[in-house]
C-alpha cells in the first residue's frame, strides 16, 4: 500500500503501526508516532491499524541545549 511518512511516500507491507516502524528500521527506537495528524501512544501501535493514504509522522527526540 501507498502512504506518506514524514512528508515521503512510501510503499509497504506492514498492516499495522508498530510493523510500519519495524518495517522502515526504527526497530526498539525511542520515537512519538501521529497517524493522519492524531498521536499514537507507544502501547497502541500493535492496534493501529494503516491503510492506503494514511499520513504517518515519525519523530525521535533530539538532545541539545
């Protein structure tokens, strides 16, 4: 399926959010996921489901002062 992630599309398998993250590499990262503009707790991504169009941000924490 179709999706955008992070401004990009991409094609991918996965079917739900924590197989997306896996699927593109972030493995155990530490990461804030939003699904079409709606934050997804760490706890429910194995339960969201992605489907064609979604709209995916992936942001992992910087540090810096």
């Amino acid at each position: 399926m179709k999706i955008i992630v992070n401004g990009t599309a991409h094609e991918v398998q996965s079917s739900t959010l924590a197989a997306l993250l896996a699927e593109l590499g972030y493995g155990d990262a530490k990461v804030a996921t939003a699904l079409n503009e709606g934050f997804v707790s760490t706890g429910a991504r194995a339960s969201t489901p992605i489907t064609d169009g979604d709209r995916i941000e992936i942001v992992s924490p910087r540090q810096g002062g």
